[in-house]
C-alpha cells in the first residue's frame, strides 16, 4: 500500500484526489491549512489530516515524512489573483514549490506528481488541440509559474534523481469548487443562476475550452499511483471543445432557467482556444472523461442548489 501525501487537500482538485486514492487503497496523508472555519471538503475518513503552512519548511518536512509519493495540487494564487499580482504568485507559490522539491529529494520521495495547468500553459498555440510536445508558451502569470514549476521538476530530476510526473489539467470543474472563488465559469455561472443574477461573460461567447468533470480527473490520476509511466508529461482533459455560448445553453438546458447575461470585455491574457489532446494518456492508460457532460452539470447544479 503506497503512502501518498496531497498538498492542498481541502481545495477542490485536491479533496476530490485524496477520495479517489483512498478508494484504489493508498495510505493518504492530506496537508493543508484546514482552517477552522472551514470543513474538511473531502470524504474519506480514513485519512491522517496534518494542518500546515506551505511556506513553512518545518510543516512540509513533517507532511512527506515516510511517504513514497507527494501529489503537489496546492496553489495559492487563481488566474486573476495570479494577474493581479504576480509576485505574489511568485513567492507564495513557485519558491515554496522550489524547497518542497529539494526536501522530497533529500528525504527519497519516490515521485512527485504536479497538477498544472492545461488551460493556462500553452498560451495562443497555432496547432489545435494542443500536444504535449507543443511549445509552451503563456502569457498569464499564472501559467508562467505553472511552466516555471515544471521546469524545477526536470531540474530536481536531473540533479537529485527525483522523479515527477506532471498533468496539464484543462477547465475541472465539479462539486467543492468554493463559494466566492473567481475561478471556474460553470461553478460561478450555476451559483448566479441560483441567486437570480445575470451571468457574467466574458466576451461574446465564442471562447472555446475543454471542461472535464473533476471526479473522472481525479479518478484518473488516483490509478497511476504506483505505475511506471511512460512519459513524465500529460494532458488530462476531456479532449472536447466548447464554446462558452454552447457552455451556457447546457446550464439553461439543464436548470431549467433563462437567466440573463451580462457580457465584459475579454481580458488581454485570455487566449480564444484551449482544447487539449489527450490521446497520450488515454493510449497508456484510459479513458479520462466518463461522465457525460450534461450529467457532470446535473450533479454540480445539485450541490450548489443544496449549499448552506
């Protein structure tokens, strides 16, 4: 039984991470900063909960002691705080992630596998949809952190043999995304729609993304806990584009609702295509996406309806 530790584990891919790897039977150690006024999001039980701070060396020492595996889904910036501030994103996200690295090194981390981001880290790429051997090119501070990360990773593995895996990550969204968040158009759009308010879009709607149900993610992920791969890079994505006209239409569809929209000008680090080929990962090691989209929205629209 494989001793994983996730980082950020009360954060929406992360709790969702440490049910999938307690149910293929892992022994999961879940950091976070588990505040006290927030609950745990995760459902397992059977699950050490350690309370921590990212930036704090003594936490982390204490978080991957004895495990064989750290699953880094811990992020302390969004794309638009990324924006706002991208120092911070700097110092509370990449140099942190640099002394993680070399505290996993020195105490023999067997591998850390990194969530990144699909939607963010290739920037306006001419090939559609975009491939792992693309060039990745961002122009958010987001997905430059996000790529500066990966980059560290190849470092470590170069320098101190410790192995990585890295998944770009399209759109997830799902249930646990938390309320007030500026991240994740579904999530905020279905919550808007509950409340009675126009929905907010950016643009004219002819942005197009793939948005993957965050369960199958992390379902996905959970099974290769233990593999040997064959790349240390992957896409995770539904491989699906959509425009955000079409996104809207589902959501009308599904609610029941004809909410009104509220259009804003597209901000300039956002690119119009983000769709990723997924077709390494599926090849290796099967299907990502496997719930139907519109049943994906029918279980988030139900969480979000029944929020306290």
């Amino acid at each position: 039984m494989p001793k994983v530790t996730v980082l950020g584990a009360n954060g929406f891919l992360g709790s969702h991470l440490v049910d999938a790897l307690v149910r293929e039977g892992h022994d999961v150690t879940a950091f976070d900063r588990f505040r006290p006024e927030e609950v745990n999001t995760f459902e397992a039980t059977n699950v050490r909960v350690l309370p921590g701070d990212f930036m704090d060396p003594a936490d982390i020492g204490a978080a991957i002691r004895g495990c064989e595996y750290v699953f880094h889904a811990l992020s302390t910036t969004n794309p638009a705080t990324a924006a706002d501030n991208p120092l911070a994103d700097m110092t509370t996200n990449v140099a942190p992630t640099v002394a993680l690295l070399q505290q996993c090194a020195d105490a023999g981390v067997r591998r850390v596998d990194f969530l990144s981001s699909g939607g963010a880290i290739y920037g306006p790429s001419s090939h559609r949809p975009h491939r792992e051997d693309d060039p990745a090119l961002p122009v958010s501070p987001y997905g430059i952190g996000k790529l500066a990360i990966e980059r560290y990773l190849e470092y470590f593995r170069v320098s101190h043999g410790l192995d990585h895996a890295i998944y770009r990550v399209s759109n997830p969204f799902g249930t646990r995304q938390r309320p007030g968040r500026v991240q994740g158009l579904i999530p905020i759009a279905l919550r808007a729609i509950r409340d009675g308010l126009p929905v907010v879009r950016m643009g004219d709607g002819s942005m197009v993304r793939d948005y993957v149900y965050v369960e199958d993610v992390s379902s996905a992920l959970a099974r290769l806990v233990g593999r040997e791969l064959n790349h240390r890079l992957y896409n995770v994505g539904s491989g699906q584009g959509r425009t955000v006209s079409e996104v809207l239409g589902t959501l009308r569809s599904v609610t029941g609702i004809d909410f009104e929209i509220e259009e804003r000008p597209t901000p300039s680090t956002f690119v119009d295509y983000s769709v990723l080929d997924v077709s390494r990962f599926v090849d290796e090691h099967g299907r990502i996406e496997v719930t139907g989209f519109d049943l994906a929205i029918e279980h988030t629209w139900g969480a979000i309806r029944n929020e306290q």
